[in-house]
C-alpha cells in the first residue's frame, strides 16, 4: 500500500511551510538541505518536521495540503500542538466572530 503525507514545516523565521509528498523522509531531507534554491523554504533554513499526516488517497492528501495552507499561523498552532478547542475557536467565520477571539 502506497502512503502520502501532508506534513508542516516551522522555519527558522517562525513562519509554517505545509506540503505533501509520497516519502516524507525524502522530502523533509530535501528541504533542510536546500536542495531547489527558488523553493519557500531554501532561506528559511533550518526548518524542523511539526506535524504530518499520513494518508492512502493521494486526493485527500492534496484536498488536506491545501485546506491547511489556507489556515492562520494560529490555526496551525492548534493543529500541530492537539489543541481543539483553540483550533475550532479559531476556525470560526470571521465575518460573524470578527478577530477578536477569546482566550481563557
């Protein structure tokens, strides 16, 4: 059985790098490496594996990548450190909620 992972990457600016690939050890080696030098990651380096998912349906993966590149900072924060409260709090409609999102 094939596997495909959508993981993130924190760099060494603080700001997230999410991806997908079929070998995520490969793809992880290839970004602290630098190995394409027009790549997000390239001057950001070192970069650090943060969380990943591991898949069968190459669909769901990109459906996955791509629903997480469209998150905020904080939202993946939540996601990567298992904290669903912050991470259904900060997926609320911002139009309804505005940005003010309540902490505890």
């Amino acid at each position: 059985m094939k596997f495909y992972y959508v993981y993130i990457l924190l760099c060494s600016d603080d700001t997230f790098y999410t991806g997908m690939t079929n070998d995520l050890e490969r793809r992880v080696s290839q970004h602290k490496s630098g190995y394409k030098k027009d790549s997000y990651t390239y001057t950001k380096r070192p970069v650090e594996l943060k969380w990943h998912l591991q898949l069968t349906d190459p669909s769901e993966a990109i459906k996955y990548e791509k629903q997480i590149k469209g998150w905020s900072h904080r939202k993946k924060e939540a996601l990567i450190q298992e904290n669903w409260d912050d991470l259904v709090e900060f997926s609320k409609n911002y139009k309804e909620y505005g940005n003010r999102i309540k902490r505890k």
